[in-house]
C-alpha cells in the first residue's frame, strides 16, 4: 500500500532565470497534517502553490522534475489542471469570500462542476459549513453577504467553500496569519479535526502553531528543503544545525 | 515673527487670483443652465415632447426627435457595449500587460478617443454607407438603393465607434477592481478561467459596465457630427421604423433650427425648449450613472 498522498523527485522552479526552488525531494502522507516552516522568502509557499499549479498563473515559471499525487505526475503531458484543483483545494492567506451570500459562496464549488439540484446543493452547503466549524454561527443566516462576517468566520467560510468540491487534499498558505489568537485557535482546532479525512498540507511562520498541529514539519531555507522529519524530532532534537538555529530563534 | 507686508499681500492676491477662476467655472455652469431653463420652460409640455414640429418647425413638438435620439442610444449600445466589454475583458484577464498585442490594442482604444468626431462621421459614410451598404444591395438587392444610403443602423454603428473608447476604458477599470485573490480563489475550486471570469469577474465589476454604458449614452445623446453623414435627417414625417429609415435628433434639430430655417426668430422657443430637453436628459443620464454605482457599492458592503 502506497501511504504517500504527494511526492516530489529533485523539483527545481525557476522565476525567469532566478532559482526560487533547488532539488526538493519531498514524501507526504495521507491524512496526516503536515507543516512547511521557514524565514519568508524561503521557498515554502512557492512550493505549496507548485502542488496544485497555481504558479501556472504567474508569467515566467517553469517547473523541472516530478510532482507525484496519487501516481501521477501532475506537471506531466494530458494533465486537466482544472481536476486536478477540484482534488487539490487551497485556503490562501488573506480570507477571499466572494461578494455573495454565504450560501453562494459554498454552492460555487458545487455549481461550477454541474450540479444544480437544490436539495443536493443544501445538503452539501450544510456539511461543509460544519466540518468547517461554522454552521452554528450562520446557519440562520446562510442568505446574507459573506463579507459581513468577521475575519475569522470569513476563513473558516473558505474552508467550507474549499471543502464543498470535497477534495482529497488542503492546501493552507497561512491560513491564521491575519486572524486574531481565538480566531487563530479554532482554525487550529479545525484543521486537527480535518485530517481524519483530508491530507493536510500548510505553510505557516508560526513556529508554536506547526508544533501544536502537524505530524511531519519540513524545514526550507533559501529555495532547499533542509530537514523534514516527524514534528517532534524536527523541534526537539533535530539533525541539521539550521534547523536548530532556525527553530530556537537565531534567524528568521 | 511679523510678516512682511508685501509677502502678505502676495498671498491674498495668488488666493485671489485662484478663487475668482474658480467663481468664474461657478458663473458659467449657473448663467448657462439658468439662460437655458428660462428660455425653454414655458415651452415644455406634455404636447411638444409628444408632437410632430408643424409649420416648417415654427410651431408643435419634438417627438420625432426624442424617439430617434432613444432609438439611436439603444442601438448603439445593443453595438458598443457587448463590443466593448469583451475587448476589455480580453485586455485584462488574457492578455499580457506588456505584450505587443495588448500594447497595441491599447495605442488603438486611445487614437480612438483623440479622432474628432466628424472624422467618425466621414468614416461611416466611405466605410458602412459606401462600402457595406453599397455591397450589400448590389448583392442581394441587385442593385437596388436601400442600405448604400444614411441611415438608422450606420449612424448607430459609426456612434457606437466613437463611444467604444468609453466603454472600453471604464469597464476595464472595473474589471481591475476584482482583487486577483478573487480569481484564484475560483481557480482553486476548480472553476476554468472563463467560468471564473462569468461568474466572479464580471458580477464583480457589473456597476463599472453599467456607468460605462451610460456614460456612452450620454456622450452619443449629445454628439452630432458622427452622424451628419451617416443617417440624421433635418425633418423625416414618419417615425423609423426600419434600419434603412432615417431620423431625427435633439441635438441636429436645435442646429437645423438655428441655421437652416427659414424664421430663425420664430423657432426661438423651440430652440430653447429641445436645448433644455437635450441638457435635462444628458443630466438624468448622468445622475442615474452615479445613484447607480452608489447603490451598487452600498449593496455590496452590506
């Protein structure tokens, strides 16, 4: 049985002619959390974005070697990139409802892929809303502008909007970064509760919050992946002298 | 610290000297509206905004040409607007920024908005009355003259050209309004590019293609010259009722009144009076264009 989810053989990623990734040979799990830490500008996100191809979008990047997901090399000939992101979701840094009601931005997912059937589509919206701990808080009032809620809620909105596609995989670029400690807790919450069903990729600069949430922590510094090891290893004994220095606060 | 006398003086002259240009802008608009209002509005009636002009336009209304100043805007927006919608959502979320094409597609909107607009005109004459309307009846009419004369439909069109750079302008401003977090966002869920362009993009910028829209509007309500040539008439009997028909029009009417009748003195109230129909409706256009946005962004803050 093949336990990994994502797979990475020697990937480089240029912008232009400047190296932004250098040989990163990398293994995730399936259904486990795991964590990219790093000083800013190290890659993690970039990387992150390589997963689902969002960096299709941006002028100038181009992508050697392999990224497998579920056996497939995803940057391979006959790739629907449009799939692929309905298998691969992504929760982004900044919350980005649209300006639509709550409903419709969970229903999107759903509708864009064809399905119109109202009592399906109420259904889904509702479990959505509650694996993304939600649903108490606007359950009566699923018709009102998504941009009225707090910044918190409008995250976990996103991640029920990310869920709705029912994914096998979650991509989180930060996702705490901008909310407040309470916000930032029951987003925490959510993703430990997530990964009894979703394989949980997410890049963080918050070094407690990696410790507290994740199973493996991979360590980048200046477009390499350093170390990536069990969390706790990587925290509490870990082998490369970056790390250590990165993780105890010298750099970064 | 006492200021010098003559520093001081310096600066309330300067102060001056820039109110009273202000004050001036101020005593344009005001003397303008109020010759205009005083002069035309014991002419406006129920009668002369819905009659024919009589008596070689000395006496009854200007219905002909308020239907054919509407007729004309619908037609040149049902033209300009999808036009120019898809051009500027091709600018934006296709091309390139820097890519010659965008480059030039850009050189080409600007040059657009800079021809004088009797050069519209002539255009729409050699371009839609001479060559398509001409090849058209030799085609399919066997020569017989309907469409390779002026008429409704190429004065619209050779409108809807000269409005495209407005509605092109604004709606790519809108369009750009959408915050790309928006757009991969969508992408993300899976959506393509065009549904996210459909479904996000546009409702996103729908206040931006409507005052564009109006703003073409009012511009074609007002312009005269692109049409002078291309379909307006200085007195039809008949309302259009077909592309191939000619029109009338507020702003020709008060020209042909003023210049080409025969008792300029006796079409006086008339002028005053289609002038004030004119300024009111390119005001309602105006304000509904900006209540409009303001209900749009109000509604999407809530």
């Amino acid at each position: 049985m093949n336990l990994e989810k994502i797979q990475t053989e020697n990937m480089f990623l240029y912008y232009g002619t400047k190296m932004a990734l250098n040989d990163i040979s990398i293994k995730i799990p399936e259904k486990k959390v795991t964590a990219f830490i790093g000083p800013s500008g190290c890659g993690k996100s970039t990387f992150l974005r390589s997963l689902n191809r969002m960096n299709d979008l941006i002028d100038g990047v181009k992508i050697e070697g392999k990224i497998i997901v579920d056996d497939i090399n995803i940057y391979g000939k006959n790739i629907d990139v449009v799939t692929l992101r309905k298998k691969i979701g992504m929760v982004f840094q900044r919350s980005n409802p649209f300006a639509k009601s709550i409903y419709e931005n969970v229903a999107y997912g759903p509708k864009i892929n064809g399905l119109n059937d109202r009592k399906q589509l109420n259904e889904i919206v509702e479990t959505a809303l509650k694996n993304a701990a939600i649903w108490d808080e606007v359950k009566d009032r699923l018709g009102d502008s998504a941009l009225g809620l707090s910044g918190g809620q409008q995250q976990r909105l996103c991640i029920a909007r990310t869920l709705a596609v029912n994914p096998e995989i979650v991509l989180m670029d930060e996702p705490a970064s901008a909310l407040d400690p309470l916000s930032t807790s029951k987003i925490e919450e959510l993703i430990v509760q997530l990964k009894e069903n979703y394989t949980i990729v997410i890049v963080t600069h918050n070094m407690q919050q990696a410790a507290r949430i994740s199973d493996q922590t991979a360590f980048f510094y200046l477009g390499e992946l350093i170390e990536y090891d069990k969390t706790k290893k990587i925290f509490t004994n870990p082998d490369k002298k970056q790390t250590e220095d990165y993780i105890t606060g010298r750099f970064g | 610290m006492i200021k010098s006398f003559k520093k001081n003086i310096k600066g309330i002259l300067i102060e001056g000297l820039t109110l009273s240009s202000a004050v001036v802008i101020i005593a344009i608009v005001v003397v303008m509206v109020t010759v205009i209002v005083i002069g035309g509005k014991n002419q406006i009636s129920w009668e002369f905004l819905t009659s024919f002009p009589e008596d070689g336009m000395t006496k009854g209304g200007i219905f002909p040409a308020i239907y054919g100043t509407a007729l004309l805007v619908i037609i040149m927006s049902i033209a300009a607007v999808p036009f120019g919608t898809i051009t500027a959502i091709y600018l934006t979320e296709y091309a390139k920024e820097n890519s010659i094409i965008a480059k030039t597609i850009r050189f080409a909107v600007r040059t657009l908005a800079v021809i004088p607009s009797i050069i519209y005109g002539l255009f729409g004459l050699g371009f839609f009355i001479k060559f398509v309307g001409t090849t058209m009846d030799s085609t399919f009419l066997g020569g017989h003259l309907k469409w390779g004369q002026p008429n409704i439909l190429w004065a619209s069109l050779t409108m809807a050209l000269l409005t495209l750079p407005v509605v092109i302008v604004s709606v790519e401003e809108a369009l750009k309004t959408v915050p790309d977090d928006l757009r991969a966002a969508s992408l993300a869920l899976g959506a393509t590019k065009w549904q996210t362009i459909w479904k996000v993009v546009i409702p996103g910028s729908i206040s931006g293609i409507m005052t564009g829209t109006i703003l073409a509007v009012s511009r074609g309500a007002g312009e005269v010259a692109p049409i002078l040539f291309t379909g307006v008439a200085y007195y039809v009997a008949t309302l259009p009722a077909s592309f191939s028909d000619q029109f009338m029009v507020l702003g020709y009417h008060i020209y042909v009144m003023t210049t080409q009748s025969a008792n300029v003195d006796k079409t006086l109230p008339i002028q005053f009076g289609t002038t004030l129909v004119l300024l009111a409706l390119t005001f309602i256009l105006n304000i509904s264009a900006i209540i409009l946005r303001y209900r749009i962004r109000k509604k999407k803050i809530n």
